[in-house]
C-alpha cells in the first residue's frame, strides 16, 4: 500500500542542536487519507510535521512526496511541491481581515477566485465574516481562518497540528465536520492530535509515538469498544 502513498518517510532522524528526536520514524499516508499521530508531549509528533515541511532539517532518511524527495528541502520550496502545514500558533495576521488572511495562501501558488470560494463553502462563517479583523475573533473562528488559508494554494498533502487545541466543544465539533468533508473531497491530512477521540473519529489510520519512535499503529476501523489500549500504549 505505502508503494503508491501520497506521503512516504522512512528512517526519519531529527532534533535540535545535538539531541536527536526522531529515531528511525517511519510512515506513509495515502491519497485521500487521514492519518493521526498519537502519543504524550515530547514524542515527537509535531517535529515530524517541521521535518516534512522544510522548518526542520532531517538528519538521516528519506522524505518522499508523490515519489519525489523532498527531505532537506526548505519551507519555501516544500510548499511550492504542495505540503502546507497549519502550526499551533495558527500564524494569522490579527491586524488583517479575514479575507486578507486568506488571499495571503495563495500569494506564490493558487487560485485566488476558486480558493476563496471553497474557504466560504467550508466555513460559512468566514464569508459572513470576511471584513472582520482576525485578531477580533474567537479561537474557534481563527482556527477556520488558519485551515482556509492553508486550503487556498491546492495542497497535495495538509499537515494539521493540533487543529483542537484550545478549542470550545462546539467548535471541536464543527472542525471534525469540516475535517470530514475536506477528506471526502480528496484533502489529504497528516493530523497531530490531542483529542483522541477526535482523531480516532476522524482518521483511516493511527500511528503511537514514544521517544521519536513508532510503537504501534493501526487502522481505526478495527478498533472495538473502548480505548484503553492506546491510551496504554501512550502512555505507560
């Protein structure tokens, strides 16, 4: 399966300055797909998302998008190849307008017209809203803005962050929508979550980090009753 994957990365090696993060990461993630990357703070879940995207230089391994290397590359030029990455602190300009904020993710690559108009067919609110200074609104609504704005250049590849951090229930709930629709489309995510109960709703697959390594992983689809066992082998 992983032989045709949209993303593929294998014996994946990173850090900062001399200590060493990932360890050997391995993983795939296919057209279409969403694939969740699970474990405490510290295993090295976010820094596989700086890695892919260019912020963060590999070590050792190989980084491959359809088929074609992209390890080393900077943000710059991994963006040009269609990998967006959605951060934590969601980057917006908070002195910009909504509308502003997204026209801004298609400033090197895009469709301004057809970009903006799926943005609003994703987030009604935000075409309501489109005049709004981003820095006055709610975290839930920013979040909207952040993955508008990362849809607006046609990614291959959308890699999310903790998209519900910090997130009211009923937003949490609109993200996972969305984040459904967005899959139906034909987005293809690589998703580091918190939520485990949001990442398991709304991934194909899961993957269970410790110590930059890959422990487990698995397809959320065989998962039955509770979910005791990964919260064990996150955590224990």
């Amino acid at each position: 399966m992983d032989a045709d994957a949209r993303l593929k990365v294998s014996g994946l090696v990173a850090g900062y300055g001399g200590n060493d993060v990932l360890r050997g990461v391995g993983l795939h993630v296919g057209e279409a797909e969403i694939v969740s990357l699970l474990g405490a703070n510290g295993s090295g879940k976010s820094t596989i998302l700086n890695t892919i995207s260019g912020f963060l230089r590999p070590k050792e391994g190989r980084i491959d998008l359809d088929g074609r290397s992209i390890g080393g590359l900077s943000p710059h030029r991994t963006f040009r190849r269609g990998v967006v990455q959605v951060s934590q602190a969601r980057d917006l300009f908070g002195d910009l307008a909504v509308e502003e904020n997204l026209k801004l993710g298609c400033i090197i690559q895009g469709d301004e017209r057809l970009g903006l108009d799926q943005a609003f067919e994703y987030f009604p609110r935000l075409a309501d809203r489109r005049g709004q200074i981003v820095s006055t609104m709610s975290g839930g609504e920013q979040q909207m803005v952040a993955i508008g704005r990362a849809l607006m250049s046609q990614p291959r590849i959308l890699l999310l962050d903790e998209p519900s951090g910090g997130l009211s229930p009923r937003f949490v709930e609109e993200i996972a929508n969305i984040m459904h629709r967005m899959k139906a489309d034909g987005v293809t995510m690589l998703l580091v979550e918190q939520n485990m109960r949001l990442a398991l709703e709304i991934s194909d697959r899961y993957l269970i980090l410790r110590d930059g390594q890959v422990v487990d992983a698995g397809s959320t689809a065989d998962i039955e009753g509770s979910h005791d066992d990964i919260v064990r082998a996150i955590y224990l």
